[in-house]
C-alpha cells in the first residue's frame, strides 16, 4: 500500500507543507488519491474583467464575458468581434509562515476569444484561457535530523508548476430583446510538474466544464444570472526517485452560481456593476463560499472610458496557523475605441488593503476588434 513512508523523507515534508495552501485531506476518497482544490485565480479573465472589479455577470453585449456568463453573447451589437488579452501577474510571499513564493509570470496569450451572430436572436462564441497558472517557489528549507534537531548545513529547494489551457464553446439567443439565455461547454487539460529533492514528479489531466446564464434589460438595468458545474480532474503524478512511485490526485473546482446586475447611465456617463458568486464546496476548506466583485464605468467621451472597481477573497485559516486574513483586491483601467479596434488596459493590487499578504499584483492588455 502506498503511504508516505514511501516517499523520500524531504518530498513528504514538501508535498505535506504545499497542502494546506491548497485543501483539506479529510475527505479524500482513498488513501491512494490526494485531494487537491486550487480555487483562485485572480488574473484569470484579465482586462475587461478588471476594468469594473471582476463585476461580469450583467455586462450584455460583451464577448469578454463568455466564460462567466453565456448568454452575454446575445445582445451583442456587432456580427463578428474578436478579442486577445495578455497578463502579467506577480504574486511573492503567498503565505509568509509557510515561505511560499510565487514567480512573476507573462501570458501573452492568457484569453481570447471569437463571437459571431449570423442571425439577429443567435450567437456563437469560441474562447481560449489559462485558467490556473502558476510557478511556486517554495524556497530553501533546511533539513533537519534526529540526530540535528536545529537543522544541518543542507537546504532543499522545491518548484511546483501547473500549466492549464480551456477551449471553450458557446450558443446564445435572445427573446424579444429582452431576455437573453446561453450555454456553454469547457474542455480543460493541465499539466503539473513538481521538483521536488530526491524526485521529479509529473502529471497531466482533462475533464469537462458546462454553463448556463441568463440576462434580463429591464428599463435600462441588467440583471445577469449564471452557473457552472462541478469540474473534477485526476491528475497522475508519476514520481522518479528510487522508489518509483506514482500518486493520484484529485484536481476539482465546485459548482458556482453568480448574481450580478448593472445600472443604466447615471447621468449619462457612469454605470456601475455588482456581482455576488457563491461556491458550493463539499469539503471543508479556508475558502469562504461567498465572493463579491463590484465597480464602475465613466465614459469620458465616445472614445474613451476609465473604470476601477474592487473584489474580495474572503478566508478562514485560523484551523491550520494563526495566518493572513481576508484580501480585498483593488482594481482599474481604461478603455480606448480607435475604429473598429478597442483598446483595454487594468491592473489589480492587493497589497494597498492587506497586511499578511504582500507583492500580489497584475496588469493586463486586450485589443479588440468589432465588424458591423
């Protein structure tokens, strides 16, 4: 039977330490399979997402917002619409009792998408993301002993790496142009690599994802409804040390719903957005199952339009160590129409409002083009 005594004594601690970062082991359905759920992912749906706090649930008529909400693809004002946005994101110090680092990355393709409406009530949409990317670096650890309880002069370092691409497919239609519903399917597929000392772990998975939205025009507000099911993955790590071993884990994201709604122009220039997101997680982990996003639009001419917005990542770590509360991530950008060519830039930071976390920021790119 494969345990943890199995696995060389500095891979254990390591993949024992990574744990908690990620979930709880107690509901794991084996002992062979290793429960992992890695929830969040704030850079994920980059610029246009962050140009009004994550709020994406309600935004009709943005191809952008296909991922979240389906039927956003139905009021669409133009027949065909092409987007592509890079991201840049930073996250260092992750979790500062834990010497988790995670490295600054560059997406130079981190979301597009392409959406075409070849009647008036129907809309098709293929999009393209990353949507778990990281690159941890757990850092030196220095190795202890029975014999050398205060450590010896060896230090081990560990890497772990996972590397997620989603194509996805979307039909959407609208009723009497005011009612609006669409569907989506997600394949997924990542790879993980672990360089672990005494070992070298590596894996891939793929599962499928489905969704469903709705929106709702009533006089001038947007009311925006949305579901995703329950995604699961089994990732098999096939370990290369001495002892040759390979361990199943369980890779899984919960089924989430999202309310969201936006304003009509307040005096004519200012919209704001607001969405609530609950996930129905089974286990029990340090992720609240509520989230918030919300912000707002100004449009300073017919050209141009800046935005800011915030969104929270509520947690309770207080079972595992007295650590880093609660994040808010505050948010910004511009949007510039040049033509038929749009032009988005945002960023997010959430160190301004967060005291145990530090050096968490991104800043994303999108260009856009619209045919009539």
């Amino acid at each position: 039977m494969l345990s943890w005594r199995n696995i060389p004594p500095v891979a254990a601690a390591v993949m024992l330490l990574a744990q908690p970062a990620f979930s709880r082991q107690s509901d794991s359905p084996s002992p062979l399979v290793a429960v992992t759920r890695w929830q969040y992912h704030p850079n994920r749906l980059g610029a246009e997402a962050h140009l009004q706090g994550g709020a994406m649930t309600a935004a009709a008529g943005n191809p952008a917002a296909m991922v979240i909400n389906p039927a956003s693809l139905a009021s669409m004002p133009d027949r065909l619409s092409l987007f592509v946005e890079a991201g840049w994101a930073s996250r260092t110090d992750f979790f500062r009792f834990l010497n988790i680092n995670i490295a600054s990355q560059f997406q130079p393709v981190q979301y597009a998408g392409v959406a075409w409406r070849p009647l008036p009530q129907l809309a098709l949409g293929v999009s393209y993301h990353r949507p778990t990317n990281y690159d941890l670096d757990l850092g030196e650890i220095q190795l202890r002993s029975a014999f050398q309880p205060a450590g010896t002069n060896a230090v081990a370092t560990t890497k772990l790496r996972r590397q997620e691409h989603a194509l996805g497919v979307a039909l959407a239609t609208s009723v009497n142009g005011r009612f609006h519903f669409g569907g989506s399917v997600q394949w997924r597929r990542a790879s993980m690599t672990d360089e672990i000392p005494q070992a070298w772990a590596e894996g891939s998975d793929s599962a499928w994802r489905l969704a469903v939205g709705a929106l709702w025009h009533y006089r001038d507000w947007q009311f925006g409804l949305a579901a995703q099911s329950h995604y699961q993955a089994t990732n098999v790590l096939t370990m290369r040390s001495p002892a040759q071993i390979t361990e199943r884990f369980l890779h899984e994201e919960p089924a989430t719903f999202r309310l969201g709604l936006m304003t009509p122009p307040l005096f004519q220039r200012l919209r704001l957005s607001a969405d609530a997101e609950f996930k129905d997680f089974k286990a029990n982990l340090p992720i609240e199952k509520w989230q918030f996003y919300g912000g707002g639009t100004l449009s300073l001419s017919r050209q141009v339009e800046v935005g800011c917005g915030a969104f929270t990542f509520l947690k309770d770590y207080s079972a595992f160590v007295d650590g880093p509360e609660s994040e808010i991530f505050l948010t910004g950008g511009a949007r510039v129409q040049l033509g038929r060519f749009r032009l988005t830039a945002s960023f997010l930071d959430g160190d301004l409002l967060n005291q145990n976390f530090a050096g968490q920021r991104g800043v994303n790119l999108a260009l856009g083009y619209a045919m009539p």
